[in-house]
C-alpha cells in the first residue's frame, strides 16, 4: 500500500513509486496527451491511474494516513504549471470513476495551505474564468455534481465568492436552483446558500449595493416557488441572511416593506408545517421592528385577529425559544395601533 512518509519519499510493501512532484508531471503530461490526441483512449487506463494516485496521496487511505508534507509538495507543483485548468477542462472524457477522483482531488486542493496564504486562492485570482467553467457544468447533467461540488469548495476562497456575487454570475445561479432535476437544483441551492453566508463582509456589501435587484429576484424565483424544497430553503436561507449582525442594515429596509410582508403572512399560511415554522422566525421580525412604517402597521393591524388565530393553530414544539417567540409575537400583535 502507497504511503507517503516525507517529501520526495514514497513507500511501498514492493517497490519505490513516483514522488508527489512526479505523479504530477505524470498527470500534465497525460492531460496534455490526451487532450491533443485522436487517440486519447489509449491513454485513458494509465490516466485514471495517475488520477487515483493523486488522490491516494492527498487523501490517504485505511492502512495510510495523508502526509502533510506529501500534501504540500503535490498542491506546489500541481499550480505551478496549470494542472489544475487541465483536469478540470477534461473532466467530461473521464469515466464516472476518474471524475469522482478528480472530483476530490480538486476540492483536496482548495484546502492545502501553503506557507502564509492558500496557494488555491492566489491561483484562482488570475484563473477567474475557470470559475465560469465551473458554474456552467450544472448545464450537463453528467458533470453538474461534479463541477458544483469543485465550485462549493472554491466558495471558501474569498475572492470566487466576489466574483460570484455579481447580478450576471447570480442569475444563473437563480436558473440552475429551478432546474426540473432535483439533485442539480438541490446542489445549485446548497452552492447559494454557502455562497451567501460564508464571507460575511463580502456578502454585505453586495447587498447593500444590490438590494433590490437581489431581493426582488429572491422573493419572485425562490420564496413565491411552486417547489416546497425550493419555498422551505429559501425562507430558511433568508432567515440566516436577516439576522447575521454584518446585514442588520439589509435586515432594517427588508421588514419595512409591505410587499415582503405580505410574502412572509402568505407562507405562515403554507401547507408545509416546516415552512410556516421558518416563515414565523423571519415574520417576528417584522413586528419585533421597533420602527415599523405606517403601512407595516396598517397591514399588522388589520390581519391581527387571523395572524393571532393562525399563531395560536401553530403546532406545540419543544423548543422553548420558539414558543417564547411565539407568546411575545401574539403579545405584540394584541397591543399594536395604528398612530393618528
């Protein structure tokens, strides 16, 4: 069994085999082959090898842990020269088997550091358009998987995130979560949501530049969707968004407009318990606003006896905070006026 030991070292029960640097000169060259061949298929054992062996390095196996230094050595040479746009470039002539290797090789990557920074991050600061490639594969039903988890772990790199988060980048992203299959609209989602919840500081200021793009795009594709998969995780994602402290002020301007108001009563009223239960924790910040407009009061007010005798229907659960939650909503809603 391969066992990497130090760097530039490699060990087996039989025989010496390739350093890390190696298996990766080892893969530029059959990628680099392949890509340029007729006859690439020749080439596709001894390329689903080196591809297995990479990952064995970065992964280790049951008998072998990884070692860091082997890590490092592989993910140094494997930027160093453009591998990594090789192997995501040739992913669709892998068979199944090669791209779940690749697959895990490439999201191995996002996460090596070297030295003081991540050597991924500074890749794919000058390689963006492999981003593109990326979110593009959930065209393909064969490669979408694969491309969206490569793209989920390249989310952590700050600088994809930015790249995404622009009007072009998220309307695809809107399409791909409303995709007929329900595993690429589910991967597409899980995508969004990392996508706006890990960089909290990036995610903030594209919302305040683009609130009402983004908003009015959020609520007409996602939270007035025919799906309930798609209904629960957007007013589920949208809960995390309101009340991440860096998006207060996001949260301030959503709660003060009637049309969101009206979206969120609409789901308290949804088939879907699980729904109404996550609809409820974004609706109490609405009355919870201490500066409610006119209109928010107005339609607070006149809908008071069904949104209490809805609150009250609500299912007991054994969360405390929610039911506390609830009593003090109700509480609200009893005393509220409308101001001469």
């Amino acid at each position: 069994m391969l066992c990497f030991s130090a760097v530039g070292k490699t060990v087996m029960n039989t025989k010496k085999l390739r350093t890390p640097a190696e298996v990766v000169q080892k893969t530029r060259s059959l990628l680099l082959y392949s890509n340029n061949s007729f006859n690439a298929g020749s080439q596709a054992p001894e390329l689903n090898s080196v591809i297995k062996e990479l990952k064995l390095i970065l992964y280790g196996d049951d008998n072998c842990e990884p070692s860091e230094e082997a890590c490092m050595q592989l993910t140094e040479e494997f930027f160093k020269d453009d591998t990594l746009r090789l192997l995501i470039i040739f992913l669709p002539k892998l068979n199944l088997e090669a791209r779940k290797d690749a697959t895990q090789v490439v999201t191995s990557l996002q996460r090596q550091p070297l030295l003081s920074r991540f050597q991924a991050s500074r890749y794919l600061e000058t390689n963006l358009d492999l981003v593109d490639i990326l979110i593009s594969g959930y065209e393909d039903p064969q490669l979408a998987l694969h491309y969206g988890r490569m793209l989920k772990e390249c989310l952590r790199h700050q600088i994809v995130a930015s790249y995404l988060l622009e009007p072009s980048q998220l309307k695809k992203l809107f399409g791909y979560i409303q995709h007929p299959s329900f595993d690429i609209a589910a991967d597409a989602a899980d995508v969004f949501k990392d996508l706006l919840t890990r960089h909290k500081s990036t995610v903030s200021g594209f919302l305040s530049k683009n609130y009402s793009w983004f908003f009015t795009e959020f609520n007409e594709k996602l939270m007035k969707s025919t799906s309930y998969i798609t209904r629960r995780q957007a007013v589920k994602l949208l809960g995390c968004i309101l009340l991440e402290r860096s998006n207060s002020h996001v949260m301030t301007r959503y709660v003060s407009s009637k049309e969101n108001l009206v979206i969120l009563m609409n789901l308290l009223r949804d088939t879907s318990k699980n729904i109404q239960i996550d609809a409820f924790h974004v609706f109490k910040l609405f009355v919870a606003n201490e500066k409610k407009s006119p209109e928010i009061v107005s339609i607070l007010v006149t809908n008071r006896s069904k949104l209490i005798r809805l609150l009250g229907a609500f299912m007991q659960t054994d969360d405390e905070v929610f039911e506390t939650d609830k009593i003090q909503v109700v509480n609200e809603l009893a005393v509220l006026e409308l101001k001469e």
